[in-house]
C-alpha cells in the first residue's frame, strides 16, 4: 500500500507537496516552530541549569539528579536529551547539526556511566544546553530573526 502526502509529515516529502500538506492541515510551520522553540528551551533549562549551588553560580538541573539512579536514572535523562534532537529533526535541521547535537548527547551518555566522575561532570558539561545553542542559531537562520533586534529585511543580518 501506498502512503499518501496526508499521511507524511512534510520534512519528508517534496517542498511543494510540504507547503500544500500544511495548507491543508491549516497549520502555521513558523508559529510551531516559535512554539517548538519555547517548549524545547524550557526542556533544556530544566535538564541543565534548573538549580543553583546556594551561594556559588555552579548551575545543574534534573539530568544531574536523574543520573544519581544507576541505569534508569541515566536512560530516563539520555531519552529526554534524544527527544530534543528528535524535535530539531523535525524542525529542518540539517543532518551535520543533527551529529554533532547527537555527538553531544553521546559525549554526555559516555560521561555519565562513570560512577561519581559522571555526576560531577553534569554539573559541567551541559550537553542539552549545547544543543539548544545549535537549534537556536538554525532557527534565527532559517527564521532571519536575531532575538536582539527582531526581524530583519530579506532574512539577512547587518
């Protein structure tokens, strides 16, 4: 049986078969990508830098405390880390971005199975941030917005 373009997500199928999927849907791809951003930031956040150390400005977040669980714990944080990616994916980002987001996650993974040097090295290395950073900059990119001055004519910066 063959698939139709209704059924396929429109980073999958031809451009123009995309623009008229999304017509059809009656979705908004900027809108969702605004939304998508704010949601995956905020995930970011929490798995990275949602706690301070009182009175220092060393920063961690859930995927540090996640990784105090050996083997759920760690699985459970590196899944949340592969959704990110699942959803840069889904955003357009281009397949070297998508390594080196997954090169992050791996780095992270390798870091974390090591008992006690793992979980201070989250506290460090903070692989989700990273990714977002990547994202971020694909998204202004693709969108021709800096956060600082808003949109620019023609999606170029000055």
């Amino acid at each position: 049986m063959q698939a139709t373009t209704a059924h396929i997500h429109p980073s999958h199928a031809h451009p123009s078969r995309a623009a008229a999927w999304t017509a059809r849907a009656g979705r908004d791809p900027l809108r969702e990508a605004r939304e998508a951003r704010v949601r995956l930031e905020a995930l970011a956040r929490l798995l990275d830098s949602a706690l301070r150390v009182p009175g220092t400005n060393i920063r961690f977040g859930a995927d540090a405390m996640l990784n105090l669980v050996p083997g759920l714990g760690t699985l459970a944080a590196q899944g949340l880390s592969a959704y990110l990616i699942w959803e840069a994916r889904r955003l357009g980002a281009p397949t070297g971005m998508l390594v080196r987001m997954a090169a992050n996650v791996g780095i992270d993974f390798a870091i974390s199975a090591v008992p006690v040097v793992g979980w201070l090295s989250d506290v460090f290395y903070k692989a989700n941030l990273r990714n977002m950073a990547l994202l971020r900059q694909h998204l202004d990119a693709v969108e021709g917005l800096d956060r600082r001055d808003g949109p620019h004519r023609h999606g170029r910066r000055p």
